[in-house]
C-alpha cells in the first residue's frame, strides 16, 4: 500500500507562510498573553491525543500505518517550524510597531526547546524507531498517543505556572 503524503515543497511552503503569519497575527493583539495560547494548545494536544489513543483500539491496520508514518512525519517537522515562524512573525510585528510582539517573540522561544526535544523522541519512536521494543505499530501509536496528551499536559502546566507568575508579579 502505498502512503499518501504531502509533498515537502507543498507542505513546508505552507508552513513556511502559516507560522510567520500566525506570529504576525499574535503580535497585533493587544493584551495577548503567553499562557492562555499555553491552554488552549495544551487542551487539544490532549484532545489530540485521545484520538490518537482511541484509534488505535478501533481501526485497521492500513489505517494505523498512515497514522504512525505520516502523522508523526508531519508533527515532526510542524514541531520544528512554527516555532521560528512565530518568532520571525513578532519580529516582522515589531518593525510595524504591534503591541504584543515581544510576548510573540517569548512564545516561539518558549516552544523551541521542548519541541527541538519533541523531534528527536517523534523520530526515534514512532516515524523511523531505532529501538527493537519501538518496532511494533501499536507501541508507535501508544507512544504517539501519549506524547500528545503529556505534551498538552505539560503546556497547560507552563501556561499555569506563566499565569501564576503574572499574577503574583
């Protein structure tokens, strides 16, 4: 069978235009705050990864190895990009004098280190795993699975932690 799959010119192009203009969009707000992006990602990752979590009870096997390959292909490289795009948008921000732009630029700072940490354990485990217990299509989609939810768990952690910074600040 073979696996449908963006292309990357289509799908980094389109990221490419995606982050910096999300960025850009953040940084024209005007009382935007880091933690509540935090919450509302953190709830849908988690939402994401129920998903994730209940299809692997419920599906195929084809169906399976287009969610292993080409999902956590995709989360790989997203993970990588909208960080920087979110920085260069509130960079672009600042030169059009938006109020928000320096809580933008933190938000991409923010979300570079765990998601450059995010890449090496999505590649390792799920899309090419290089371990022999990680071989297994249902440890990748578990594994998939459970990044998502603990991933969305510990962005509304931060985005309780920045809250409760903020308001004791």
């Amino acid at each position: 069978m073979k696996l449908v799959k963006l292309t990357d010119n289509t799908m980094w192009f389109g990221l490419f235009l995606f982050s910096p203009i999300l960025g850009l969009y953040l940084s024209e707000l005007e009382n935007y705050r880091i933690y509540k992006l935090f919450y509302v990602v953190g709830i849908l990752w988690s939402f994401l990864g129920v998903c994730v979590l209940s299809y692997l009870t419920k599906t195929p096997n084809n169906i399976k190895l287009i969610i292993v390959r080409s999902a956590s292909y995709t989360l790989k490289w997203l993970l990588f990009y909208v960080p920087w795009g979110i920085i260069i948008g509130g960079t672009i921000g600042r030169y059009f004098d938006n109020p928000s732009w320096e809580a933008t630029v933190h938000t991409g700072l923010y979300l570079m280190f765990p998601a450059i940490i995010s890449v090496f354990f999505i590649e390792d485990f799920t899309e090419l795993p290089k371990f022999k217990f990680a071989k297994t299509e249902k440890f990748r989609i578990a594994f998939l699975g459970g990044y998502f939810i603990l991933a969305g768990l510990g962005l509304q952690l931060t985005g309780a932690v920045f809250d409760l910074i903020e308001f004791n600040g």
